[in-house]
C-alpha cells in the first residue's frame, strides 16, 4: 500500500519526508559555509603567519644595526664616565650637592629659558636673574626646579 500511495499514512510520511529532506538541505548548507569560513580562516591565518616571519626578520636586523649603532656610544659614554670624577674635583664645592641632589631626584641639573620661562618645568624666571645669569654675573638657579639657568 506504501508503495502504491494507497495507504492511510501516507500523505503523513510524505510530509514528514518533505520535512526532513528540508532540514537536511539547511543543514548541508550551513555546513559548507562554515567549511568555507574554515579555509578563508586558513587562507588569513597563513598569510598572518608568513607576515608575521616577515616582521620578525625585520626586527632581527633592525636590532643588529642598533647593536652596531650602539657599540661606539656605549664605548664613548665608559670613557666620559672615567673622565668624570676628574671634572668634578674642578668644580667649587658650593655647586656638588645641589648637583648631586638634582641627579638623585633624576631632574636635569641645567636648565634652558625661553621668553622668561624656564623650559624644564615652565615656572617665571625674574628678569633680573636672567640677566646676571646672562652677563654671568651670577648663577641663579629655577625656583621651580631648582636647576642652573643657562645664559
């Protein structure tokens, strides 16, 4: 009777068969969309990784030119470093411990001024110290920062 179409259920089982060949029509489809979504994935994932060795064989001979930049600053500063204990016995010893109090706090011992400003921690320098400072009549220091106007 099935085979025939006759029988009591079959207009069911055809429904349920039309249903069922419905969802796995969906079901097909959404799995090859994500089988497409997985290859462009690879696809991006592998030109991220041939970039990324890319960058990296940058940074390798970015950073052997920085070492071969570095060799004769690191020399000329060892040197400099040596003759500085020996500049510093020239200098008055009223003027060690303000400097040496300025590199403790890490500040810059001498200091720039522009348009009566000093240009370290933008504080008003009077007009009179920048002008003996100028004249170098006197040394005056920033009242903000403490450092030693430069003329």
């Amino acid at each position: 009777m099935i085979d025939t179409g006759t029988a009591p259920d079959y207009a069911a089982a055809e429904k349920q068969l039309g249903q069922v060949l419905e969802i796995v029509d969906r079901l097909e489809t959404a799995a090859l969309e994500l089988m497409e979504s997985i290859e462009a994935a690879d696809l991006a994932r592998a030109g991220a990784q041939r970039e990324f060795e890319v960058l990296k064989q940058g940074l390798t001979v970015a950073r052997a030119a920085l070492g071969a930049r570095d060799a004769p600053i690191r020399a000329e500063l060892t040197d400099l470093l040596g003759r500085r204990p020996a500049a510093a016995d020239g200098v008055p010893v009223d003027y060690r411990s303000p400097y040496a109090y300025q590199r403790q706090r890490k500040r810059p011992a001498l200091v720039n001024t522009r348009e009566q400003m000093c240009q370290t921690c933008q504080t008003r320098i009077p007009g009179q110290r920048i002008v003996e400072t100028t004249l170098a009549r006197a040394v005056h220091t920033c009242p903000g920062c403490a450092g030693w106007l430069l003329p």
